[in-house]
C-alpha cells in the first residue's frame, strides 16, 4: 500500500476542552471498503466530519491523492466536489423529488446538462432499486428507500471518494439489509468507501480493513478477519462482547 | 451528531503527558494558524477599507449636489436642533407611553383572540367568527384611517365613559389594528407546536387546558419571538400616526417647532430618537432569533 487515495495523519480535533480525535493515521488505498467501528461518542462520525471539511482540524492532515485537504488555501467547495458524504438521517431535501435530488449537485455544481444529468440518475435509482420512485418526494418514501436514494445522490457527481456515517442506524432493522445490500454492490465495482457502522456482520462481509476507535485514538487496526473474530486489544474484545450481546 | 453530546472523557483518552493542556500543536498547524490569522487581517482591511469608501461616496455625492446648502441649514441646523430637543424628548416621552401602554393591551387581546381561533369547543363558534372577522377587517385597514376613524367617530358618538384625551384615543387605534396582527402571529405559533407535543400531554393526563398552559403555549411563544418582536418594532414608529390628533408627541412637536422656525431639522431629531429605540430593539430582536434557530437544531437532533 504505497500510495493511498486517501492519506490522514496525525488527526486532531478538539471541541473546547474536549479532546474528540487525539492523533488519528489512517490510509485508505483506491478501491478499498474500510469500516470505523467503535461506540458512540468514539470519534468516528467527526473523523468522517473532518475529512469532508464539514469541521476545522486542530491538527495533522488529510490527503486526497495528491491535495492536502487541510490547506486553508484551498477552496474547500472544490475538495468537497470530489468526496460524497451519506449521512445518518438521509438529509434529502424534502421540497424536491428524487430525480432532483440526486440531479441538483451534477446541475448545479458540475454543470451536467438537465438531460444528462437525469439519464445518468435514472441509471443510479434503477441499480438502486428505485426505478419508479424517481418522481416521488421523499416523504412517499420508507426509510430505506430514502437512505437509498440518498447514497443515489452522493454517487451523481462520480466522487473519487465515499463516506458513509452509520447510513443504516436510523433504519428500521428489517430495512438494513436493503441498504447494506447497495453498499456491497458499489464496493463489487471498485468504489471507495470510508464508513462508520454498528453492523458488525456487515463490516466481516465487506470490509477490506476495519479500525476500531475508542476515546478518539484507532485501537486497533487490521483486516476483518483479525479486528473482529482475534482482537488483540482488550478494548477492542471488551467493546465486541458488548456490541455483539445486543445484536 | 452523537459526539458533540457524549462527552469523551480526557484523561482516559489520553496518555499521562499528553493532556490537553500539555499538547503542543504541529509546526504544520502552527503555519497553517499563521496562514489563517493573516487572512483574517486581511479581509477585516478590505471590509473596512470598502465600508469607509462606501461612506465617502455617499457623503460626496450630498455634498456635491446642487441643493446641498440649502438642504444643509434646513435639515442639519446644530443650533435648531439643540433649541428644539427639549421638546421633542419631552414629546417622545409620550409615545414612549403610547407605546407601553398599547404593546401590553395588544400582547393580552391578540394571544386571547389566538386561542379562541385555534380551540375547536363548539361553544365557543360564535367567538370564533367574532374573532376571524374582527382580523380579517382590522388587518385589512391601514392604522393611519383606523387612528382618523377612532379619533375623531368615537367621541363623535358622545357615549357615556368615552375617553376623549387624544393619545388615549390613538392608542385604541393602534391595540384595534396591531391586535390583529399580533393575534396572527400567535396563531401561527400554536400551529407550529409539532400534533404530538400535545398528544404526550395528553398521555400524561393533562387535560385541553393543562396542556395549552404547560406545553403547547411555552413553545409556541418562543416558536414566534422574533415576529413578535418585528411588530413591537412597527408599533414603536406607528405611535407617531397618532400626532394626527394632535396630542403633543415628538412628531407632532416637531411639526410645531418647524413650522414656527421654518426649518426641517426639528423632524430630523424626532427621526434620531426613534431609531435610538428601534436599533437596540433591532439587535434584540436578531439576537432572539438567533437564540431560537439553535434551539430547534438542538431539538431536531442533527
């Protein structure tokens, strides 16, 4: 893994006094599906935050290929152009359809004009599944088909990069499936996907490497194989034992 | 998001010798701090530079216009204006009071007309349409023919017990039309109450009035601040309308004072003492707002 697409190290974000991310390293290679596993509060939704530029890093950096993401200087609407975010609670924009949801940000942004840019996204919501919900408003739409349609709109501008923030969390659990279905899709076609997730199972399905985070410093890094069947540290085995008994 | 809520405890997360207070930042973040402070200095420049030629331009074209020193002794006369401030100060006095008097009257009338439109008691349906049409009319009139209509047809009608001081008068005007408004403001803020704050009062055991009381009220006034606090604001300037009726208020005062010396500076100073209310009130009112956008974030959770 000697270049990486994305290249953070030496992370650090802290809220007042609070300390959230003490001093993150983390690579993720093109193509790779890395999985942020660890309870809440754990730091990883503002690691996901940080690399979108939704927050100011207090320290160290973030690299996407050749960008530093973390240089002021940089116009942080351009990097963000090249990342698509999902997040938890779908954050579709209610008072327009699915079609446009997912086609404001290649019109607007990328200016894609109107005819491509629908055709492309009825291709999305066709693999996606929602070939005939395209002139639905989101309120139609149950909550899988809303976060389904929300991964549409973060994939319409072709980002070189995903994050994905516990997309499956607000959703009932009979509708996960649906939507960890997609994922695994876009990581059979060679997407990369950074993701913060409670599904445990999923992350040893898919997951290239899963890192587990506590108190704002990865504990423990590996493939899925090792962080989750053989942790080797005692937080990591003590925060499984909990996830798995609610599962 | 979760994080911003749970606290991360410290010191677990951190290694002795590397507490917060101990940490040194980067030389990368220090340049990056340096980089961000000098931009910082710059934009501060460039706003104020843009502001004080902004000034300047406006300043210049007054001056430069060919009326300009005519404009510049029968508007700004120093010596006019300090001759009648007194006057005006002891007249605004009075649409202070106007304004007290008429804000109390309008906040009790309009929050009572707002419940009786949103209750659904059938006793209550004549009051309901008592209620719609006293808004639908009195929105509809402008204060200043309400303030001319009250002033002079009330007394006119030589009922027992009418009041016939006018800035008496100019107040009932001015309760009889910002009422209504203001009563639809509160409407709208009852509304706003998401249906299920009120069923979970209601699952508590607290009966209609209960919950309106405890529950749907508290929201829905904090819901409606800042519009309340934009017709305060009106309301504070329209008690001028009543210098038509002619109680000695500081547009009225004014108008004396620059008839007898043929000079305009007298309404300048009026105008001067009405912003120096409405500005702070202003800020107040921008300040509310932003106080409540934050909290309705807080409660949607992300």
């Amino acid at each position: 893994m000697s270049e990486s697409l994305l290249r953070i190290r030496g992370l650090r974000k802290q809220y007042g006094e609070r300390l959230v991310l003490r001093s993150i390293d983390l690579d993720v290679a093109e193509h790779q599906v890395v999985c942020l596993i660890g309870g809440s509060g754990s730091g990883k939704s503002t690691l996901l935050r940080c690399v979108d530029l939704l927050e100011v890093v207090d320290d160290g950096t973030v690299h996407l290929n050749e960008t530093e993401l973390t240089d002021p200087r940089l116009d942080p609407d351009v990097a963000r152009r090249r990342i698509g975010i999902v997040f938890q609670a779908y954050n579709l924009f209610p008072h327009l359809s699915v079609l446009d949801n997912i086609t404001l940000a290649p019109r607007q942004v990328h200016g894609v004009p109107r005819r491509k840019a629908e055709a492309s996204a009825r291709e999305l919501l066709d693999r996606l599944g929602l070939a005939d919900k395209a002139h639905e408003h989101p309120d139609r739409l149950s909550g899988g088909q809303q976060q389904r349609a929300a991964i549409a709109r973060a994939l319409a501008t072709e980002p070189e990069l995903l994050l994905f923030d516990e997309i499956t969390s607000a959703l009932d659990p009979e509708l996960v499936g649906e939507v960890l279905d997609v994922v695994a899709d876009l990581k059979r076609r060679g997407l990369t996907i950074l993701m913060a997730t409670h599904e445990m199972d999923f992350a040893r399905r898919v997951a290239d490497r899963v890192c587990f985070l506590e108190g704002g410093v990865i504990v423990e890094q590996g493939t899925a194989e090792q962080v989750l069947t053989a942790p080797r540290e005692q937080a990591t085995r003590r925060f499984l034992a909990r996830a798995l008994d609610r599962s | 998001m979760d994080i911003g809520k749970t606290a991360v405890p410290d010191r677990s997360a951190t290694s002795p010798g590397t507490l917060v207070t101990g940490y040194r930042p980067s030389d990368h973040e220090r340049e990056r701090q340096r980089y961000r402070r000098s931009r910082k200095r710059r934009h501060t420049w460039l706003s104020t530079l843009c502001t004080l030629l902004g000034l300047v331009a406006v300043g210049a074209a007054a001056v430069a216009s060919p009326g300009w020193e005519r404009v510049d002794s029968l508007f700004f006369n120093g010596a006019e204006l300090r001759s009648a401030f007194p006057d005006l100060l002891r007249g605004f006095w009075l649409n202070i009071q106007m304004f007290l008097v008429a804000e109390v009257l309008i906040l009790v009338l309009g929050l009572l007309i707002a419940l009786v439109r949103v209750t659904r008691a059938p006793g209550l349906q004549p009051l309901r349409l008592a209620a719609t049409v006293y808004v639908d009319v009195f929105r509809g009139v402008p204060t200043l023919l309400l303030v001319f209509l009250v002033g002079f047809g009330l007394p006119a009608l030589q009922l027992q017990g009418t009041p016939s001081e006018p800035w008496i008068l100019g107040v009932i005007a001015l309760t009889l039309s910002y009422t209504a408004y203001v009563a639809e403001v509160f409407r709208a803020g009852l509304n706003s109450v998401h249906p299920a704050q009120r069923n979970a009062a209601r699952a508590l055991g607290l009966n209609e009035r209960q919950t309106v009381r405890h529950v749907v009220l508290p929201q829905a006034v904090r819901n409606v601040l800042p519009p309340l606090l934009n017709d305060f604001i009106a309301l504070q300037k329209d008690t001028a309308l009543v210098a038509v009726l002619g109680p000695l208020e500081a547009l009225r005062a004014a108008q004396i004072k620059a008839d007898y010396d043929f000079n305009y500076t007298p309404y300048l100073g009026a105008a001067l003492l009405f912003i120096a209310v409405t500005i702070p009130l202003t800020r107040f009112a921008d300040r509310l707002q932003r106080r409540a956008t934050q909290r309705t974030w807080a409660g949607a959770g992300q």
